[in-house]
C-alpha cells in the first residue's frame, strides 16, 4: 500500500473477517473491526495489534 488505508471488517470478530483484517494490518492498514460480539472482537483486536496494526473495536449489530 502506498499510504495507510483505514479497513471496516464488518462482522471481523471471527473467523474470515479477522483473518482478513491480519493480512491487511499485516501490509500497513489501520483497521476498525465492527462485531456485536465484546470478547470475540476483543480477541482479533488483539491478533491484529500482535500483528503490528493499529485496530480499535466498534461494538455493533451491522446484520440486517
């Protein structure tokens, strides 16, 4: 990436969504990761920062 892009993993507490935002804080983006679920998005906030990014954790029911 050219210049930090900032990433909403919708629903990245678990599974593909926080994979998904590893890989990109991994290459420099700043991450926001939108779960309802606390401990879960806690966790990937953790896995993100452990990789290196920057990640904060927006409590949210993004379903429909």
């Amino acid at each position: 990436m050219d210049s930090p892009a900032l990433v909403i993993a919708a629903i990245g507490a678990l599974g593909i969504g926080a994979a998904t935002a590893v890989e990109f804080a991994k290459e420099g983006a700043r991450i926001a990761i939108a779960d309802v679920n606390r401990e879960a998005g806690h966790a990937a906030v953790s896995r993100v920062e452990a990789a290196g990014g920057e990640c904060i954790l927006v409590e949210a029911d993004v379903g429909l």
